[in-house]
C-alpha cells in the first residue's frame, strides 16, 4: 500500500502507530534513482525517542513500506508496532545525532573533511549486529595515489555529518589520518599496506 503514496504528500505530516504520535516526516534522501530512496526522515517525537531508542536521536528513517494509509485527518498510519519501529531503528547507523537506513547511505559519495571525494558507498559492514563500517569504493585517481585495494572500509565512528541536497557522508577528519586510525587498521585488516 506504501506505494501509493509519493513521498513528497507526506512531507510534514504527522505518523501515528496506532494513537501514539512518533513523530513529523521531514522529508528524504535526494537520489535521481528511485530504488535508492526506501526511507523517509522523520523528526522522532523526545518522548518516543527516549523510551524507544538505545540513544535519543533527533531524526530517524521511516521505511515507506511501514505506511499504511493516511486517516481522515490527514496523518499517517503506520501498518507496523512501535516495537518492529524499534527493532528497524536498531538496524541503523548513527551520523552526529540522527539515525540512518542502510539504504539511505548506499551510493553515498564519502569525503574526507578536506573535501576529498574518496569514493561511493558499496556495502555496510555488520559485526555483532551493529554496524561498524561502510565499504567504500575508492575512485581510482585515490586508490593509485594511496596504494589502495578495490574496496576499503571506513568506521562509522569517523562518520561526522551527512549533506541532505548533495548526497554525501563527511568524515571528521583528513583521509592521510583515517588510513592510520586503529579502528581503520582493524576493519581492513592492515590491507592497504599489502597492495
């Protein structure tokens, strides 16, 4: 039924689980391909978000398949549970104080905060349920310059802010100083110093 609705209509509207308020969609990722974009943003509720999420968070994914219809009022109903909510924002990366999808990240150019253009987002990388990487495709200008191998991952932890219009993921810091963080050494298993 979710595919009904275009995202654009339920921009500002409030989301309802039943009778409980989660939150207002505020919009959603900008992609020119549609397979892409999967999710809403929606502002959470501060009291759903405090007894819903490990951490509050101020925005959070809403998967357009979660909509069921839109009530007489003019907001819209969710076909799912507040928990199958909270089970779905578990299986998020956190980026400064909002949540995002998995789907919202992929094809995500990623730039250091030198404005480097490092590569895209190609995979996310799960361990113990959680995500602690995203897997990179390097550009090739970047993997010849670095000495790197076809793919890289780069720690969620250095993920500082996302940019709505221009789809992309800034680090927070320079690219020469990701490559020697231990968190980076661990994830692509000192990799990049092989090729």
């Amino acid at each position: 039924m979710a595919e009904d609705y275009e995202i654009q209509e339920l921009i500002q509207r409030d989301v309802y689980v039943g009778e409980k308020l989660v939150g207002v969609v505020v919009g959603s990722r900008f992609h020119p391909r549609d397979e892409f974009v999967k999710s809403m943003r929606i502002k959470v509720e501060d009291g759903v978000a405090s007894e819903f999420m490990r951490k509050p968070a101020e925005c959070a994914p809403l998967a357009k398949e979660l909509v069921h219809s839109i009530r007489p009022d003019g907001c819209i109903r969710l076909s799912k549970s507040m928990r199958e909510l909270q089970r779905r924002w578990r299986n998020t990366v956190r980026i400064s104080e909002e949540l995002y999808a998995p789907d919202e990240l992929m094809d995500r150019a990623v730039l250091d905060n030198d404005g480097m253009d490092i590569g895209n987002v190609v995979d996310m990388v799960k361990i113990k349920r959680t995500y602690k990487g995203l897997k990179i495709k390097p550009h090739f200008m970047v993997r010849a310059k670095h000495g790197l191998p076809e793919a890289i991952v780069v720690p969620c932890g250095q993920l500082a802010r996302t940019t709505a219009r221009l789809d992309e993921v800034i680090l927070k810091c320079s690219f020469s100083r990701l490559v020697t963080l231990p968190s980076f050494l661990k994830l692509n298993g000192d990799k990049q110093n092989t090729d």
